[in-house]
C-alpha cells in the first residue's frame, strides 16, 4: 500500500540572475508507518523538496511541476483551503530550527492548543489546554502544568525541538515530515530527539520523511534512504544496501568522508574534490562528473548524457558505469 506518491517532481525559482533548477524530475513513494531519509550536501534539494509536500515553496516566481499524491490525491492540484486542511492534520513538519518555528510572543501551551484547534474548531479551551498538557508530558517536557504558559525563549534548544515536535503530532498525521530536527544539537540531546521521533512514530503509526546530512542518523532510524544531488536523485535502496554497497559515486564519497568505528585510528578520511554545482548553470550532462573520478572512463558520456535512475543490484542509481563496474568498483565503501 501507497501512502504518498511523488511523481516527477520539479521546482523552479525565479531569480534576476537565471532560474534555479533546485528540483528536477523527483520520484519516490512512502508506505504507512515507513521511515525514509533524504541525504545530500547543501543544495542538494532535500528541503525544497520537503517543503513541496505542503506546497510551502512561496512566491510568484515559484514554478512547481508533477504530482504529490496523498491516497491518490494530488495536493498540487489542490485549492488553499483544501492544502490547509491537509497541513498539520494529514502531513505535519518539525521545521529545522526551532526558534524561529515557534511564534515568540505566545506561550508554548497556546502554540499547541492552536495548532489542534484548527482542525478541530469544535474543542473548548479547557480541552485545548489539556491536549496542551498531555502532548508536553508526552514529548518529555519536564512540569509541564507549569512550563505550558512560559514562552519558547525559556527553553532549552533541545526543548523547543520537542514542543516543535509535539505541535507537529498533536493531531497524529499520517505523514511527518523531519527536516534537519537534530540541526545544532549536541550529540546527547540528539540521540533524545531521535528516540523521541521513533516513539512517537510507533505511538501514532505515522510514516516519517526525514531530511538529513547526517548519515549516523540515517543509520540509526531510516530504514531506506534517498541520495540527492543538485535536485535529482541519485541513488535509492535500503539503508543497509546503501552503506554497504552503494551504486553511486557520489554516495560512496559520502560515505567514505565519514569516519566509521572499524576506521584506523590515523586514517586519512577521504573527501569529494570540487564544490557542487551551481543550480542557474549546471553542467552538461551528469551533474556529478566534473568531481567523479569516473567520468574520463566512459570516452565522454558522462559529459554529455545526463543518467536515468535505474535498476542496480538491490537500488536504484542514476550513473553509467555499467552495473557489474558499479557493484564491484564501489561496493564496500563503508562496511560495518
């Protein structure tokens, strides 16, 4: 069963110095109660594309192509009011930094209750309050009968990412979309978060959309990730098959600049030579081949030619190194 299907999906913005192509032909699907990470380097696409979800990709120099099929409706296609009763009831986000998620002037309690009352005009404020207060205990906030009217500058980082967190599943959507949710986080609270998100995922069954650099935590909870590079997807499988043999050069260099607990201690770690491409003009061709290693071996192809995602061993890559070269050149990047 399909819960959300993405359908060649494009993002264009408009801007004094060219178009920026940030989301280019974007494909995926996500089952009920499924955890998918979305990786890449800065630029990449992964928040635009999230935020496409919602359709919150603002202006009049928006372009915006494709389909985002939720059961079979497309929220593209959706009038405004049909996208808001969509946003937050069916598909909600924990946004990437806290502070600025949540409105300064208005108490956490009141942030929480008003994000249920929309959906759900019919609620007393008594009952909002107590919605308010059991999604704080939940989450993990510590009193929350006394900490429900302070306002978010009287807490923590870690806690405003768990009142985040609470306003997003207050009315246990199908879909939670998580971008960058431990950004700026130290390792500690981090792993709290994520243990948090996986409860909470369990608790409502929803699936989770998680957008991430960090691959230490797409290991931790995702069980199958997406690779994006200058708006495509570059490669596609389980996450096991990914760490272990990934099909694409791009994700074998991710991996390889991580360092890994069987790595030897003065182990030189590896890195992707050059910087990612401008998304106004991007290259010929492949859009990883001006830094693949690669390239020159295919008489200039890679140049020329931009790659399709296909099938290779259990994923999906878009590069044309022939599938056996694929499996055995880049197998094994990052074994554990």
């Amino acid at each position: 069963m399909t819960l959300l299907s993405v359908r060649d999906l494009r993002v264009t913005f408009g801007t004094a110095d060219g178009d920026v192509h940030a989301v280019k032909g974007v494909s995926f699907d996500v089952s009920p109660g499924e955890t998918v990470a979305i990786v890449g380097e800065s630029g990449s696409g992964k928040s635009v594309t999230a935020n496409s979800l919602l359709r919150l990709n603002f202006g009049a120099d928006v372009r915006t192509s494709g389909q985002v099929l939720l059961e079979g409706r497309d929220i593209l296609a959706m009038s405004d009011e049909e996208v808001r009763h969509v946003r937050g009831r069916e598909v909600a986000m924990i946004f990437q930094d806290p502070l600025t998620a949540l409105n300064p002037f208005y108490s956490v309690g009141r942030q929480i209750g008003e994000a249920y009352a929309v959906h759900h005009p019919e609620a007393s404020k008594k009952e909002l309050r107590e919605i308010a207060l059991d999604s704080l205990h939940k989450v993990g906030i510590p009193e929350p009968g006394k900490r429900i009217d302070q306002h978010p500058h009287e807490f923590s980082g870690g806690m405003r990412q768990r009142i985040v967190i609470a306003i997003a599943l207050v009315n246990s959507p199908k879909i939670l979309i998580a971008d960058e949710p431990t950004t700026a986080l130290d390792v500690t609270v981090q792993a709290q978060i994520l243990e948090l998100i996986a409860a909470m995922q369990a608790e409502h069954g929803s699936a989770v959309i998680l957008i991430t650099h960090d691959l230490g935590v797409v290991a931790e909870i995702t069980e199958r990730v997406m690779v994006m590079y200058a708006g495509r997807v570059v490669e596609s499988a389980a996450v096991a098959d990914a760490f272990v043999t990934p099909t694409h050069p791009y994700t074998r260099g991710l991996l390889k600049s991580v360092k890994s607990l069987d790595s030897v201690r003065h182990e030189r770690l590896e890195s992707i030579p050059g910087i990612p491409p401008s998304l106004i003009n991007l290259p010929s061709g492949c859009p990883f081949h001006p830094r693949c290693a690669h390239a020159d071996s295919l008489a200039g192809r890679c140049s020329t030619e931009v790659p399709e995602l296909r099938r290779v061993g259990p994923g999906s890559s878009a590069c044309h190194l022939p599938d056996e070269r694929l499996l055995n050149l880049l197998g094994g990047a990052h074994e554990r």
